[in-house]
C-alpha cells in the first residue's frame, strides 16, 4: 500500500511538474538555459537547508553523513552531463532537425538504460512479464505521441548521429537513479539495519551535480552566446510571470522528492513507470486551454491507443509473481 500510495502522489506531482514546466516556459521562452539552472542550483539551497534542519533534530545522524562520498560524486557528474548533453541537443540540434513529439519519445529509451543498469549494478534478475511491461510502457507513450508527427514521419528528415546520441544521453540519468538505489541498500548494511534519510541523497546528490555543472556553466553559456561575465545581467532582463517558474521550482523540488521517496520504498525502475504514466496525463491536462496556453489541441485515436498500451505495461509490470513449488513445499 505504501508503493500503491507513493505511486500515486509520484504521478500527481509528476503531471503538475510537466504542466508548470510549459507554463513556465511559456513566458520565458527566451530564457530555457536560466530555468534549467535556476532549478539546479535552487535544489542545493533547498535541500541543504532541509538537511541542516533534519540534522539538528536528530532524524539524520552523523553516520548517515559519514558515508562514502564516491557515490554522490558519481551521481553528480552523471546528472551534469545528462542536463548538459540534453539541454545542447534539445536547443541546438533537435528542435530544429526533428519533429516536436519526437524528443520525448526518445527520451523514453530512460526504461531500457534503466533495465540493463538495474541488472548490471544491482545484479537483478527481472521477469519476462517485467521487461515486456517496461517494453510497453515505453512503446505506449510512443504511439501515444505519434498522432502529432507530420505524415507520420518520425526520422525520415533528420540525420541518425542526433537522434542516436539522444537515446545515449538518457543514459546519465537512468545510470544516475540506479546509484541512488544502490545507495539506499548499501547504507542498509552500514547503518545496521538503519533507513537512510532521502535529504542525505538529495542534498549530496545535487550538492555536486551544482558543482560540475557550475565548472560546465562558461561553456554553455558561451554555446548560447552569452559571454559568462553578463550572465547576471541577462537573466535580469527576463520579464514574464515570475510567479509561475518559483511555483514550477516549488512543485519540480516537491516532485523531486516524491521520486526519491519511491525508489527508497521500491526501486528506481517503480518510480520511472509511475514519472512515465504522467506523460499522457500531461498532454490531456495540456490539451486544454490553460493561462498562456488558450488555444489547447485536439487529440487523435493515436493518443487513446497508446495510453491503453501504457496502462497494459504498466498492469503486466505490477502482475504479482507465482510462488516456487519449493516455496509452496515449505509453506505446507
């Protein structure tokens, strides 16, 4: 019930953290680059000072800030990267070279870079009618999206190399969740039965993700046009409605955690199918007319279609395991 229950809120807070973040955009369509680090840097401020609170109070301890730091440091350089990698893609390449549903049904490569990093790091083993859920859960956002595609070409018009290296870069973060997962069980052991604190992650997590991303900060600023010393001036001259970023930071940290909380409870491949169920939620929520959005969009049988094969998935992933006869043998 606790998964059932933390999936649900996952889901929740995941199609508000997709709806704020167009909304957000919306007004500062200009400013993509700032968003992004806004969010970045706004999570160690917030996450930290969590922590500091949590530790004055005795709920995290000095054993839980003890632990190896290796595994943090991993986690921050694969999320920089990953942000890094997809954000000059999605600005520089993809938009311009693929059709707009594209970049999100690629990005859905994530559930498969996270089966075959779950198996090679945490030595699991998953059923058939595991890896055939994730399979589609994946294929069902896929032709969830598809109905948008002009003629219903996906790739026909675009060069292999950008589209490839962005099913690659969804690598980072799968790899990224798989450590914190490891995380988890590891300091199971260390702690002696203890339960780690999610701010403990959270807060080292993105303490060097902040970090390396701030040592990549002068070049992407530079690939943006942007010299690094005018990079407080520039972002001063954004106009908008400020409201609507601080409250897309506030519900992405929220949903940040809740995503962190599930893969403590589960697994970091449980957590990624019930971020993956708000996909369509989100285009429906989207499809209607919303502030800065009016207009909204129909959708097509496509859409009906794929979200079925999403539910499927996700139905054939939970469908309980059958008990060995050795198991049976002892029971009775």
């Amino acid at each position: 019930m606790r998964i059932v229950a933390g999936s649900a809120i996952t889901v929740v807070l995941a199609v508000a953290n997709r709806v704020l973040y167009k909304l957000a955009l919306t007004p500062m369509k200009e400013f993509p680059f700032f968003l992004a680090q806004m969010t970045t840097f706004g999570y160690v401020a917030v996450y930290l000072s969590i922590l500091y609170v949590r530790y004055q109070s005795g709920i995290v301890t000095k054993e839980m800030l003890a632990l190896p730091k290796s595994p943090f440091v991993a986690i921050g350089i694969l999320e920089a990267l990953g942000v890094a990698v997809g954000w000059l893609l999605e600005v520089f390449y993809l938009n311009s070279m693929l059709p707009g549903p594209s970049i999100p049904i690629l990005t859905q490569a994530f559930l498969v870079w996270q089966l075959i990093f779950s198996s090679v790091i945490l030595r699991r083993k998953y059923s058939f009618n595991q890896i055939l859920g994730c399979l589609l859960v994946a294929g069902g956002v896929i032709v969830a999206m598809s109905g948008g595609l002009s003629d219903g070409q996906l790739l026909s018009e675009a060069e292999f190399f950008w589209p490839a290296l962005m099913i690659a870069s969804t690598a980072f973060q799968a790899a990224a969740s798989i450590i914190k997962e490891f995380i988890f069980i590891d300091a199971g052991k260390r702690l002696q039965g203890k339960q780690l604190d999610i701010f403990v992650v959270n807060s080292f997590g993105s303490g060097f993700q902040a970090l390396f991303v701030l040592l990549l900060l002068p070049f992407l600023s530079n690939l943006k046009g942007i010299p690094f010393a005018e990079l407080p001036a520039y972002l001063r001259s954004c106009e908008g409605a400020p409201l609507l970023p601080l409250l897309y930071m506030l519900v992405n940290i929220t949903f940040n955690i809740s995503l962190l909380s599930l893969v403590k409870i589960s697994s970091a491949l449980v957590s990624s199918l019930a971020a993956t169920l708000s996909v369509p939620i989100a285009i429906y929520v989207l499809s209607l007319p919303l502030p800065y959005i009016p207009r909204g969009a129909d959708l097509d049988g496509f859409f009906m279609v794929g979200t079925g094969v999403l539910v499927l998935g996700l139905m054939l992933y939970n469908l309980p395991k059958p008990d060995k006869p050795s198991d049976q043998s002892k029971a009775n």
